[in-house]
C-alpha cells in the first residue's frame, strides 16, 4: 500500500503542477504579465543558454554557460521586472502593437519532489514547449525547446525559482525575443 | 525586376548632391547580387578576436560576406583565415562554430588539411590519383590579406586591398578606443564567451547605417530609457560625462567610415559612473584617470556607435561590443555580436559588465529590441513597386560640416558635424552611401584609394 499511495501522491502532484504551469502560460498569453511576475520568487534565476554546434565528444560546451558566458538571457527577477514595465510603457516597438502568443507546454515530467511528493516543498520538472508568435501582420515565429524549472511552495501556491530554457535553434531565427518562455 | 545595373547606374542611386538614396540599392536581388562581388570580395572584413583562438589549434568559423570561412592558429601558432570549402568538391569543411583540432577532415571524400590549410590527407591517393595529385596546390583557399591589429582580425579577399591601416586612416583613433583598455593601455582587451547570432528580416545596410551616426532614432529607445537599465540605474547608458560636451559626427567619407562622439571640455575631469555597484565605479573611476593621463587632449573624445565601411559597427563604451552585419539575400541579415572587456578588469567588473551587455543587446536587449523592429518593417515597406519610385531622405545637416575642424587646440581628422545644437545630422550617412557607391563603380582598388590621389595620404 506504501507503494501505490506514492505513487498516487506523485500523481496527484503532478496534475497539480501541470495544472500550474498552464494557468502560468495563460498569463502569458492573456498579457497579464504583472500577474506572471507575481508567480515568480524574489530570488528566482532565468537562464536561457546559446547554443553551439560543437564536436562529438564535446557537448559539455553546447551551452554558453550560466554565470559566465553570454546567454540570451541571464538574470533574476529586477530585470525580468524591467521588461515587463517596458512592454507596458506603451511605446516598446518591437511589443507595440503587441504580439499574438500560444504557449503550448507538454512532455511534463517531475523529476525530483522534496521533501516527498505527498507533501512536496520544492518540485524540479522538465518540459517541452512550443512558443508560437504571430504579429503585425504575416510575421510568425516557432520556438520549440526544453524547459527545466524548480517551482517552491510559497503561501499554499506554487512559485517558480529557476526556469532553465534550451532552445533548438544555433543562430535564433527569431528577430528578437521580447516574450517570456 | 529585370534592370540590369550598370557601374554608371549608381550614381544615380545615391545623388549626393541632393543627399538622396534610392530604395533599389536596399531591396533589389541585382544590386545584392553586385554588391558580393564589388563590396565583400574587395573590402576589409572583421573576422573574429584574437583571444577566440588563443590555442595551437583552436578555431572558430565566421563569416565574410556570405561566404563561412575558418579561423584558426596553427600548430606553429600562426593565425590563418580559409574559406570553408573542401578544394575537391566544396563541400562544408568544418561545422562546428568553434573548438580545437589537429586536423580538419572532409565529411564528404576525406580530405584532409592541417590548421595551416595544407592538404595533408588525400584517400586514394596512391591507387586513384597515382601520387600524381600535386597536393601543394590544393590547400584550403587561404584570405590573400589578413591583419591582427590590437586583437581584431580583419582579411580581405582583395590581394590589391591597400593595408589595412590605410584603408581605416584617421578612423583608427576610435577603432584604438574599442579594442584598447579602458585605462587607454593597448589592446587591452578580450571577448566574453558566447557570440550573438540572430537573423533580422533587413537589408544589411539599415543596422550599419543605424550604427554610423544616426542620433536622430532617439524615440526608437524611448520605452528603456524610462525603465532604466544603464550602469547607473538611469536611462540605457551613463551620459553624466557628456556634461558641457560638444556632440560631433565624424564621418570619413573617401573611406566610408563614421561614428559619433561627444568633445568634452578643456578643463573637463573624470567623473562617476556605473554607479550601480561601488567597485566598478572605482575601477572605471580609476581608469579614466590613467587614460586621461595617459592620452592627454585626446581623453576629451567620448566615442559613441560607429561603423567601419561595410559592415562592421561597434559601440566603444555602453555596452562595449562589435557587430557584424552579415548578408543573407536582399532581406535578410544575419547578426553576430561579440562583447569586449579589459582583459585585467577585476572579476566584479567584468561580471557587472555581462550582466548589463546581455540586458542591453541583442534579440533579448532591452534596448536592440526595438532597433530591430525598425530595419525589418523599413525594409519591409520600402520593397513595393511604388516605395520604390522614392528615394531616402539623407539632407538632414547638408553644407554644415567642416574638414579642419579644432576645438581648443585638438585637431579631429575626418568631416566633422557639430550636432550639438542641431541634436542630428546625416552626413556620417551620406559619406558612408558615397563610398558604397565607389565601390560599386569602381574597376579595381586603383581607383577606390582616391585619398592617394587627393594627396590626403593615410
């Protein structure tokens, strides 16, 4: 019975989470960033690495690495704030007229819960997703890619401390990433 | 469109007289198609950092006009430039985007060539060549000129390229400000891991044109500058030392290079920045300090963006970095950015500065954001049969520059535009569209090193 009750917590930790997660990317798409905001900890870290080719062998240097290299994105909640007030500053170009977004996240797996999964704290997960913008007119774009984030239990509701973005693209075809993954 | 461009043709694309610029030379396949041979075969190109390849080894593929090509120091240490292009069939030599190698072997037959360019390895060679394949004369194609100046590394295609010194000329004083130390010792500095790359739906002149001098894009930034993201909290960039600045564009136009600055007074002194964090401030404090003293009047130039004919710009101070706007077909460019720092900045420094280059620059910077919904939706709107019945309006300063310019007793070399009233001016525009007229025009580099001629000298 252990058994199957840890595994009906996993479940049910994992419905909970992913329910989590799609209520974060309708905030996104809905635009209501400043609520999106609130999801996040005051100590949370957004990295999303560039990526190499590199040899066989050597995919240890695929990444440009957190804290050290230059990333697409390498920063805490200050600047992910500042963002935010710019897209709502009204005259952010490359936002205004705003973009039209799907965030579309599947493949959700929980790959560490503490302390347990009945009664988990932290939750470190790894997704898929697919981000699709369309704007102005004909202008579209598709980002697909590995996600990993570590969410924190903070006042009864999930919180996101870490997202970790991988992205399937060498050179971005995307002529600038003003949304958030 | 069917026009068939003649050399004749482009004056009439760009009227300098009448500081004007057709659309065709931005969204026409013809012009783009010209302009590989005329401009990317026979200028000087950035290449990559010395500090990329600081091993026996080490490479780092980039890109001079359209073409891949392969940096990389050999065994002996040497830096060396090849196109990447296998000599038997063509195929893609190397595609990685860096790393270290002994050797670098043909996916497709096998040919091998060593990081000196040497073809070294040939399958089949005794049975199907017969040893009669004279391997000398089948190395990687190797650039005809390439110069390490301060840690750039520049080629050209062009064996009759005048030395890379005298194609930058007077330039070179702001190209010293990127690459040397902030405390003005030379060539002090490095790249931070990770090189930028992104495509921007525009042609390649827009972004190098921006960069040349175009202070009047201001609004283009109005919603960073109200978050505030510089290195003091304010605004995208510290500006307190522009206090009672002069603003000049200074534009070399027989050579086609140009940026902005500002003059700071005679009596001017070091004052704070990057206020952000007490370290850096001290260090940057500290540095301009020893660089006043150390280049005396001329530690009065604030360098601002600046581009070097064709198509690399570069920003020497806020966020200090180099771009490189590569062309992928009439519409498309592909952007590389590399960033720069003091090679013996204090980890704090150099760690403040990443920070505040990634949230500045590129397709996720606050401020570039915008920079590149600009060139896109310009060149965009600029492809119709009708938009492209109007010139570019370039008249803005028209018949107001000076070529002996002096302020206090510095001399600034170049054509200089003091916008200091006016806030904007073209002329660093026009002198770079004039020399791409040149170079469109001209049969060989007898005829674009005019300045010879002049008598201007280098």
């Amino acid at each position: 019975m252990v058994v199957a009750n840890d595994r009906l917590a996993m479940l049910l930790l994992k419905q909970d989470v992913e329910a989590f997660l799609y209520h974060e990317a309708n905030l996104l798409d809905d635009r209501r960033y400043e609520e999106w905001l609130d999801l996040l900890t005051d100590d949370v870290r957004y990295w999303v690495p560039m990526r190499r080719n590199v040899k066989f062998g050597e995919l240890e240097r695929e990444f440009t690495r957190e804290g050290q290299d230059i990333n697409w994105f390498d920063e805490g909640k200050t600047t992910l704030t500042q963002r935010v007030r710019q897209i709502l500053t009204g005259v952010h170009w490359a936002e205004e007229p705003l973009s039209r977004l799907s965030h579309l996240v599947t493949n959700v797996e929980i790959t560490e819960a503490t302390p347990s999964a009945a009664d988990a704290e932290e939750v470190s997960l790894r997704c898929r997703f697919i981000i699709y913008r369309n704007r102005v007119a004909t202008e579209t774009d598709i980002l697909v890619g590995r996600r990993e984030d570590r969410l924190r239990r903070v006042d009864g509701g999930w919180r996101i401390s870490q997202r970790q973005v991988f992205l399937d693209q060498n050179v971005l075809l995307a002529k600038n990433l003003t949304f958030f993954f | 469109m069917a026009i068939t461009f003649q050399p004749s043709s482009y004056s009439g694309l760009v009227d300098q007289d009448n500081g004007m610029v057709s659309r065709e030379i931005f969204v026409n396949s013809d012009i783009y198609a010209e302009e590989q041979e005329r401009i990317f075969t026979r200028a000087w190109l950035f290449v990559g950092h010395e500090s990329q390849v600081s091993k026996p080894g080490d490479f780092f593929v980039s890109s001079m006009g359209e073409e891949s090509v392969i940096l990389c120091r050999d065994r002996q240490g040497e830096i060396h430039v090849f196109l990447n292009s296998c000599m038997h069939r063509g195929m893609k030599v190397c595609r990685y985007d860096e790393g270290n190698t002994p050797i670098f072997t043909c996916p497709y037959h096998g040919w091998s060539f060593a990081t000196d360019g040497a073809l070294v390895g040939v399958p089949f060679y005794k049975d199907a060549y017969h040893e009669e394949l004279d391997k000398s004369q089948w190395g990687l194609i190797r650039v005809p000129r390439m110069t390490n100046y301060k840690g750039g590394i520049w080629a050209t295609w062009d064996p009759n390229a005048p030395d890379f010194l005298e194609y930058i000329g007077g330039f070179r004083t702001y190209l010293d400000i990127l690459f040397d130390g902030w405390d003005g010792s030379e060539g002090g500095t490095e790249i931070i891991g990770g090189i930028e790359k992104w495509m921007v739906p525009s042609n390649w002149k827009f972004p190098a044109e921006n960069f040349i001098g175009d202070r009047y894009h201001n609004i283009s930034h109005r919603s960073v500058d109200l978050v505030g993201i510089g290195p003091s909290g304010q605004g995208r960039r510290d500006n307190s030392d522009r206090e009672g600045a002069k603003s000049l564009d200074v534009s070399f136009p027989e050579r086609g290079h140009g940026t902005v600055m500002f003059l700071r007074p005679e009596d001017a002194q070091p004052v704070a920045s990057y206020q952000n964090d007490p370290i850096v401030a001290e260090y940057f404090y500290q540095c301009e300090i020893a660089r006043k003293e150390r280049q005396g009047e001329l530690w009065r130039i604030l360098a601002g963006p600046g581009t070097i004919f064709p198509n690399m710009s570069f920003l020497p101070r806020q966020p200090r970095s180099i771009a490189v706007w590569h062309p992928r077909g009439p519409d498309q460019t592909e952007v590389w950015r590399w960033f720069l720092v003091d090679s013996s900045a204090p980890p704090e420094v150099k760690e403040f500065l990443r920070q505040y280059y990634i949230r500045y620059s590129g397709p996720a910077g606050l401020t570039e954001q915008d920079d590149m919904e600009n060139w896109n939706y310009a060149h965009a709107a600029s492809r119709g049969a009708m938009a492209r019945r109007h010139h570019y309006n370039y008249q803005m300063g028209m018949g107001y520059a000076v070529t002996d310019f002096e302020d206090g007793g510095l001399k600034l070399e170049g054509t200089v535009l003091d916008t200091t009233k006016a806030r904007a001016g073209e002329q660093n525009q026009r002198g770079f569209y004039n020399r791409w007229r040149e170079f469109m025009a001209a049969r060989d580099w007898d005829e674009l090193a005019t300045w010879r001629k002049n008598g201007s000298g280098c």
